[in-house]
C-alpha cells in the first residue's frame, strides 16, 4: 500500500470531494471503521475513552465514540474545547452523539480527569493532519497528562490518524521531549500511510501502524509501500492435495557453535513452523553434541566436516540459511564461500553478516541470489560507519542496489530494499519482539519461503509480516509484551498464517463506505 506524504494525502481528499463526495460522508466512513477495528484490537477493553479536539480530527472522535456506544460498551467523552469553539463538522457529530444517547458522559477537559486503567483504552482524537507547530496551551496540557496516566496506569492510547502533535512536524524533525506528542501503542491512519507516520525515529509516538484503506482499487504504485495483509496473502497458496513433502523445500541451516547452540535451534524450530518440506541443520563438529540433542526431531542434524568439502545436504539444498551463532573466524568465513557457491538462495544473518563485514568478496562471488537480514549494528559494520533513524531507508536502498542483493533491515519499522523495487516498510510487531532469538527465529521463517520457491523480495516481504503478526497475536492472548519469547512465536505462526489468509479480500474502501452515507 502506498505511501503519502501530507501534501498528497490532501490532494486525495480534495479529489473525493471533487468526485462528488462530502466531508461529513468521509467522516462517517473513517469514524465507523475506525471503532470497528478498535474494538477488534481491544475486543476485552472495559472503558472507552475518547479525548475529542475542535477539529475534525475530533470529529472522527465523536463518530468512534457512537458506533462503540451502539455496540454497547462503556464510552465517555472529553471535550477540549468548548463546544461553541468546535468547529461545522464536529458540532453536528456531537449532536448526532447526544440525540440517541442523552446520558451519555460527555464533559469539558479538566485538570484532575480520571483516566481509565489498564483495563481502558484512550483515543487520540484531538488533532488531525491539518495541524501544525508546536502543541500550546490546553493541548499541551492535554497531552502531557495524557502521557503520564499512560506510563501510570498502563490502558492502551490510540490515536485516530495521527498523534496529536506529529502532523505538524517538518520532513527531519523530531520531538525533543516525549510530551510534545501523544505516545500511542497503535495509530490508525487513514486513508494511507503518511510518510511521517513510518519514520523510525518517531515510532516511539506512532506505535504500531495500521492503515484503514482509502479505495477498493490497488494503491501500490508509488516508490516506498507499507506492507499490508490482504496485498501479501497470495504470495503463500494453499497445498494442493497431490504433493509431498519433496513439494516444500529443503533447507540447510548452517548454524551454531559452543557456547551458541540455541540459535540454529530457534531457527530451525521457526523453519518447520513456516512449512519447509525437509530440513537439515549443519554446526560445527564441536558444537553438534549439543544441537543434536536440543533440535527439533523433525530436523536432521550433522557437522560440517573438516577440510573443503561441502556436505551434501548443503549441496541439494532449495535454499540455506548461513549464521546465526556460527562465530567470527575464519572457518565460518570459508563455509560462507561455500554456501555461496551452491547457486541456490542464501541468506546470511547474524555471524555470516559479521565476517561479510570484515571481507565481502564472497558477496561477489555469489552464484545464486542473497538476502541479508541485519540489525542496525550489523548494518553498520557493512557499510562501516553508524548510521542515524533517519538514514535507514537511504543507507538500506544504497546497500541493496550496488551489491544487486534483497535486504531486511530490522527495527521498529523493518525495511525491505531489493536493487529497481519498490521499497516496503512493516507495519506489524511490538516491543516484545526485543529479546534474544527473535532474529533467529525470522532467519528460520524466511528460509523456509525460499525453500518453498519464493524470491527473495516476496519471502523478505511476507516473512517479516508474519514475524511481527505472530508477536502480535501473542501479544494480544498475554497483555503484555514482557516474557515474549521465540519459542511462542514459532508456535504462533500458524495462527499467523490463517490470519493472513482471512486478510486476502480487501476490506472495503472509505470512498466506497463513504457512499453510502451520502
């Protein structure tokens, strides 16, 4: 799905208002989407409550606000500004509230408001993407109260387009303290994705990033994408009846050493989750002992043997995974060139990234295509030097174009680049991702779509939706992101996959919703 900038999100309205549609139609489109898909993301929230502004963002407020009071839950309503301020729009959405809900909790903002607790959940509907400058007055006051019961009483914050205090950011500009924002947990953008919305840098406001679609048609022409399920769905068809296991792949993981053993473990725990059809783990010879006895029984496990020859399974091999926990030496330096001259797919992680970094000739030498998957140190010692947030997307574009590879660069807002492609950015996964093995784990996911046949940008694509989905969803059984660890994502993935697949019609557009509010 496309991404926008401000300037051209504007010019996607003013043409729907062109084409015959109005404002207010718009309004009851995004509002009614906006509550339907809260109330799925919060389907156990006991208590509601909306933080409306004088604009239309506000607006879009108090339209959440009746479609989750007619569906019966707890709601009250925050009104910023007084009511004679508010403008057209939200005037009219406050007195289409109050007419079927007269005792509804609708009062004026004050300094000692009560907020929810964790059981609640706070939406952001003070200011949209018109705003600009820097919060002033009963909006700072707002936000930094909002901010601190946040951190204090832990309810979910989200935030209805745009977080209150972003949209009037320049192109490199960031907040210098955390309450010039609202933080949100999750952000629904409207519409489309909004380039400011997907800078890492200001992740730690935007949260996660959701997109409710502006048409039913395809919006994936432009340059820099984010990934979205029902865009990714086809890439992994179902089985046929008449296949066997020959059908899906093998995979060689040429992983681990002592002292790092539980990396080509959860790699290959996530490579049988993600449906590779036969796979084989190869260590080194004094680490097998080990690995052996911990890997999954469905793997077969040997070492990589002395001297120069390459073992058979990494011969036959529709695809390998080189890496993590492999060590920094000259022996996983001469087992990269190997697998490099295998002519299948390749991806290189972790230690192979390490030792790439210190002599990339083999990169050169590669006969088949290579994807790499670095985290931003990694990606540093590739290019030898640190790189800023706000570098990421040149820094991974310039690297995926000159060495003709696909690249995977791992953050809050995961990048994917591959030499003349589009660019993508993720938009699934949370915090809980931020513990040891979770790299594994996705090296494991995406060697196993390229043991299944797909390339390298279409594996890095889906793999790291599903990754973060999988989070996502264990997120969701837990509450909370702390004690998330790999070994639950790998056994999520397939709960992942049906969601995805539920994702593959396009839910329907706010320009073909809108229409029927007209």
């Amino acid at each position: 799905m496309d991404v926008l900038s401000l300037k051209e999100m504007v010019t996607r309205e003013e043409e729907a208002f062109r084409s015959g549609l109005t404002a207010l139609a718009l309004m009851e489109a995004a509002g009614e989407t906006m509550a339907r898909r809260i109330v799925a993301l919060y389907p156990h929230a006991r208590k509601f409550l909306i933080l409306a502004g004088k604009g239309n963002n506000g607006g879009d407020g108090l339209v959440v606000a009746r479609y989750l009071v007619e569906g019966g839950h707890f709601v009250r309503v925050v009104l910023t500004a007084p009511e004679d301020q508010l403008g057209e729009l939200p005037r009219t959405r406050l007195d289409r509230l109050r007419g079927p809900f007269p005792n509804l909790e609708i009062e004026p903002w004050r300094d000692d408001l009560c907020f929810p607790g964790s059981d609640g959940v706070v939406i952001d509907a003070l200011l949209g993407l018109q705003a600009r400058g820097a919060l002033r007055g009963t909006l700072a006051e707002v936000v930094a109260k909002l901010n601190a019961a946040r951190a204090r009483n832990f309810f979910r914050t989200v935030a209805l387009d745009f977080p209150t205090g972003l949209a009037g950011l320049e192109k490199d500009d960031a907040p210098q303290d955390r309450d010039a924002a609202v933080v949100a947990d999750i952000t629904l953008a409207v519409g489309f994705a909004k380039e400011v919305l997907c800078r890492e840098a200001l992740a730690g406001w935007v949260g996660r990033l959701e997109v409710v679609p502006w048409s039913n048609g395809e919006s994936n022409s432009a340059l820099r994408q984010v990934l979205v399920g029902h865009e990714l769905a086809g890439l992994l068809p179902r089985r046929s009846a008449l296949s066997n296991k020959g059908d899906f792949g093998r995979l060689a993981i040429v992983a681990g050493s002592p002292g790092f053993t539980g990396a080509p473990v959860l790699c290959a725990q996530a490579a049988l989750a993600m449906g590779a059809g036969l796979l084989s783990v190869v260590t080194r010879s004094d680490a097998y002992p080990v690995v052996a006895a911990q890997a999954p029984h469905e793997a077969m496990v040997s070492g990589w043997p002395q001297g120069d020859e390459v073992p058979e399974v990494v011969r036959n091999a529709s695809a390998i995974v080189i890496g993590p926990g492999l060590g920094v030496d000259a022996r996983t330096l001469a087992m990269l060139r190997a697998v490099l001259s295998v002519g299948c797919p390749v991806l290189i992680d972790a230690d192979g990234l390490n030792v790439l970094a210190e002599n990339p000739d083999p990169l050169r030498g590669a006969r088949g295509p290579v994807l790499l998957t670095p985290h931003p140190g990694e990606m540093a010692r590739l290019i030898g030097r640190k790189f800023g947030a706000d570098e990421r997307e040149a820094v991974a574009r310039k690297f995926a174009d000159r060495h003709k590879v696909t690249l995977v660069l791992k953050g809050t807002r995961t990048l994917v680049a591959a030499h003349g492609q589009p660019f993508s950015i993720n938009t699934t996964g949370n915090p809980g991702l931020s513990t040891g093995g979770s790299g594994d784990t996705l090296s494991g996911i995406l060697g196993a779509l390229l043991a299944q046949g797909l390339a390298p940008l279409d594996a890095a694509r889906l793999g790291v939706w599903l990754h973060g989905h999988a989070a996502d969803l264990v997120l969701a059984e837990r509450g909370c992101e702390e004690g998330l660890t790999p070994t639950m994502l790998s056994a999520h993935l397939g709960a992942a996959l049906v969601s995805l697949r539920a994702q593959a019609v396009a839910p329907v557009g706010l320009i073909e919703r809108a229409k029927s509010f007209l």
